[in-house]
C-alpha cells in the first residue's frame, strides 16, 4: 500500500523500485563493514535478525522526509521500536543525499561546478534563488544563539541556494550554512570563480544577486537597476517595469522548483537536530529531481 501511493511517499512506485536497486546494495555494503569495524564475540550475521528489512527503512525515511512523520507514529506503523526508525532514517538519508540530483537516467550533478558545467554544456539558462528552512532554536547562552536568526523573516533558520534549469527543474541545492545573504552564501560556495572561469551562460537571479553581474562578466542576471529614486520620467517608468516583468516571468520558475521542495514537509520546518538539515536538503533535492526525470509533466510533479 505504501508502496503503491504515491500521497504517501511522493514517488511513483517504478522511482522507489530504482531506489531500491541502487540505494539497497549501499546500504547493506555500509551495514556489514560496520559489524565488521568492531571486535566481536560472533560472527557477522549472528544473533538477533533485523525486524525492519531495508525496503522498510527506505520507505519509513521516504514517509518522514514527506510528511516530517515522527519517529513515535512511524514505529507504531511499522511495529518497531522508536530507536529502531531513528537509526534507520539516520543510515537511508545520507545514502539519498549522496546519490545527487537526476537530469536524465546516466547524468547525476552532486557539486555545483558539476551544475555549471552541465548548463554550458548544453547551452541552457540556469535560475538561482535562496530559501530559508526554519530550525529550532539554540539553547539560551548557547555560542550558536545568533547563528541562526533571520532578519528577514523573524525566525531561527538556514539557507539553501537553489540551482533550476528554465524548466524548473531541480539541479542542486546546496549545503545549508546558518542564516546569512543570499550573495554572501554564493561568494561561499565559489559561484563568481566558477562562472568567472567557466562556460559562457546565463545564470538568472533576483536583487538579492545584484553586484555578481559585474564579478562574472555579466553571466549573472539581475532585476535593472533603478536609475531615478525620485520624479522619474513617465518613460522611464514604463521601461523600468517592462524590464522588471521581463526578468520576473523568467525567474519565476525558480520559485515554483522551490515550492515542489516545500511541499515535502521536512523542509516546511525541520524539528530534528541542525546538523542533520543539509542531508535533508540534498536527499529530497535528489528524489525531486528523480521523480522530475521520470515523470517531466508539471501536473504531477511532487
């Protein structure tokens, strides 16, 4: 039934059967050099065997990504013990963030210089926007207290750069820092060097990127600036919001990428621990993305 809904997990049952295919070997791989990093009275595979099978595991870390699921509900519905989901969700996510995001059945993008490359390559425009996640809040006289405040929005968050083709497609999402600008974060993750040094493209963003187009040559696209604060000729204002418009309608499509990352709930507002939030991020970047690849039709998108 899980399996079979795709309310339930997000993906269609043919996405969760490659997962299987793929991500299960890993898993398994990990799971004996683990049993065999330590001293041991037994042997490997003696004693108690699991009651959760790894399909479980996947689809119990698929259900908590989608629906941010407690670790309580999922055992009761998988009839395990509560640490039991916890490290299971704790060995699938990293597996999943690991894999990258799919833009077609043999090209996976894990970096961000791999994502230049790809749109360079291919002569495609790339789209860039910031999103925060909200997290929990630092404990009080905590050396991270102020780490996580957003300015903008009046809460403890992170931020993630997102990176989209014009099709809105899912290419990257990056690690997740504490709050900070959106051009601070793309200075952090090399983007100025890499479109400096890379392909010829165009890389569209918002005000928040103003200052990259003069750092890249011009790669980076920004809203215009406004010339006139004040009694700006009516020619002018209608330039003005005719460029806007033109920019807008085409960013936009970063934006409804970020919604389909929304809609899974783990990335509404992330209760676990912060560390964790990057896995997160990229693991449900990467199961878009693939789900993306395998059913490109906007209506259906997760």
């Amino acid at each position: 039934m899980i399996i079979s809904n795709r309310r339930i997990t997000g993906l269609s049952a043919d996405v969760i059967a490659e997962l299987i295919a793929e991500v299960g070997p890993l898993w398994h791989e990990r799971h004996q050099a683990r049993l065999a990093s330590r001293p041991r009275k037994r042997a490997v595979g003696a004693g108690v065997k699991h009651r959760l099978v790894f399909v479980d595991r996947l689809l119990a870390t698929l259900v908590h990504l989608r629906h941010a699921t407690t670790h309580d509900v999922l055992a009761c519905w998988f009839g395990v013990d509560c640490s039991t989901i916890s490290r299971a969700v704790g060995e699938v996510r990293p597996l999943l963030a690991e894999r990258g995001c799919t833009v077609s059945p043999d090209v996976r993008l894990r970096t961000l210089a791999e994502v230049v490359e790809h749109l360079g390559a291919g002569g495609k425009t790339g789209i860039v926007d910031g999103t925060e996640i909200r997290v929990r809040r630092p404990v009080a006289r905590s050396k991270e207290r102020n780490r996580f405040i957003s300015g903008k929005n009046k809460q403890n968050a992170v931020k993630s750069m997102v990176v989209t083709d014009g099709e809105r497609h899912v290419l990257w999402c990056s690690p997740t820092p504490g709050s900070c600008a959106d051009i601070t974060h793309a200075r952090q993750l090399g983007l100025v060097k890499l479109l400096a040094d890379g392909p010829a493209l165009e890389i569209f963003g918002d005000a928040g990127y103003q200052g990259l187009g003069a750092q890249t040559g011009g790669r980076v696209v920004t809203p215009p600036h406004r010339k006139f604060k004040k009694n700006a000729p009516d020619w002018y204002e209608e330039m003005h919001e005719r460029q806007r418009k033109a920019h807008s309608s085409r960013r936009i499509r970063v934006e409804h990428g970020i919604a389909h990352l929304k809609n899974w709930r783990a990335l509404t507002r992330h209760l676990g621990r912060r560390e964790h939030i990057s896995d997160t991020v990229q693991a449900v970047a990467g199961l878009l993305s693939h789900q993306q690849t395998a059913d490109p039709s906007p209506a259906r998108q997760s």
